[in-house]
C-alpha cells in the first residue's frame, strides 16, 4: 500500500471534458481530482439589472443527480478515482454554490454547500448560504483518509478549517474561482493565509483554480506545516501533489493542542 495521498489539481476553464481530465488524473496516479468552484457555469456572472440575464443564469442550475454531475460519477466510476465535483444547485429561495465528493463507485461521499457567499458581488449575491462543514473518512491507495470540503471564500475564515478539523480531516480539498497571486494590492496573500491555515489546524489543503484569463491560475497546496508543496502557473494545467500522511498524523498526535482549537 502507498504511504502518501496523491491530489490531482484541475487548472482548467469551464468547457473542458471532465471526463477526460479525470482519466488524466488516474494515469498521473492521482486518488483524488479537485476541480475549480462552479464548474458547471465557470463561475459565471450576470447583469443583475437585466432580468433576461438573471432568469438565464438561475435556469443554468444544475442538480446533483442530473447529466453534468453524471459525468463525474461515471469517470470517477471508470478510472476508479475520487473527483470533487463543483455546481450551481438548485435551491428555495435561492441555488447554491456546492461540491460533491464521488467516490470510485459514483455514490456521493460528501456534499458540501458554499457557507461563506462573497455577497458583495455577482453571481454570489443570488446564492444561498450553507451551513456546515462536514469530513468524510475514505478509502484510497494510501488506506483510509479523513477529507473535508471548502469553496473558496470558506477558506478565509478560521472557522472553516476548524470545523473541519475538530471533525477529523487530514486534507482541505478547495475548489476556488479568485486571484490567488496577481490581484493587487494582496499578491500572495490569500498563500500565504492558506500555509497559516495549515499549521493552525494541522492538515494538509489543496486548492483548484481557474487559470487566466477567468482567473490566475496558480493552483496550490500546503503541507500542516505550512509548507508550499506545489504552485501551477496561471496556464491550464493538471498537476498532481503528494501528502505525506505519516507526517500529518505524527504532527497531528505530537500537536494535538492545535488541532481544532
């Protein structure tokens, strides 16, 4: 059995075959593939002024047992693999910004609704709130893993890690739509508060992005030390990273009085 847990990160723009990049991920090895926040719309925005506009948009919700999750079920199913499938979700009085994790079997292992919606702008303003953090224990090459879920504003509140955390995750699998590195005047911080994230809470995060121009590329992950152990460049790009899980365990036992504080 491997030791280590192998992430694959989706650097692509919406329109590509997930299908395709899920087979990619399995012949790079990968147990896991996370793809960027709302993937079945690209994260897309609307003239909330414009009724036709809104209508459209709300009409581009997608459910979770409907054709476009389908095909991750069915490429998780064929190439025996775990995706991170991103969507908007139909939902009363609003959709939501959600993720699923799908198992090798096309069954739904976490299901997790965007709880921090960045309100001050479009499309976000039209989505609901979530409310909670959940993990999930799964088998992988590497044996059992505890994983949670985040979209991206979630991961700017402590709160999100924690939750996750004092539930047992070793892994934050982040699907993201924002400038990670090129959005004056923060550069890297959004990084650098991830690499914090992780030696607060102990756990490893991967987080997928869309590459330029909808965002800046620059998929990453941290180790629970902080460590960067992976950075894309702002292009399309799978790329594939690899946690040690003996490490996090062993800090996870050794730093028990950061975990979940």
């Amino acid at each position: 059995m491997q030791t280590v847990l192998r992430v694959a990160l989706a650097q692509f723009a919406r329109g590509e075959d997930p299908g395709r990049i899920i087979a990619h991920a399995k012949t790079a090895n990968a147990d896991i593939v996370v793809f960027p926040e709302m993937y079945s719309n690209g994260h897309a925005h609307f003239d909330p002024a414009d009724a036709e506009s809104v209508r459209e948009w709300h009409e581009g919700a997608v459910t979770a047992n409907g054709d476009f999750v389908a095909q991750f079920r069915k490429a998780a199913i064929r190439n025996q693999i775990y995706a991170v499938a991103t969507f908007l979700e139909p939902g009363d009085p609003m959709p939501f910004n959600s993720a699923l994790l799908i198992n090798p079997s096309g069954e739904t292992a976490l299901h997790h609704r965007k709880v921090y919606i960045c309100d001050f702008d479009v499309p976000e303003q039209a989505c609901g709130r979530g409310e909670r953090f959940d993990a999930a224990r799964i088998e992988t090459g590497a044996g059992p893993v505890n994983v949670g879920l985040m979209i991206c504003m979630d991961r700017e509140f402590p709160e999100a890690a924690r939750s996750l955390t004092r539930k047992g995750a070793e892994i934050a699998l982040v699907s993201n739509c924002c400038k990670l590195v090129d959005e004056p005047p923060y550069g890297e911080v959004r990084i650098a508060q991830m690499r914090g994230r992780a030696f607060e809470m102990v756990m490893g995060i991967a987080v997928a992005n869309y590459p330029s121009p909808r965002c800046d590329g620059h998929s990453f992950a941290v180790s629970a030390t902080g460590e960067v152990l992976m950075i894309a460049d702002s292009s399309p790009s799978l790329t594939t990273v690899t946690f040690d899980l003996a490490a996090i365990r062993k800090l996870r036992a050794e730093d028990h009085f950061r975990c979940g504080i």
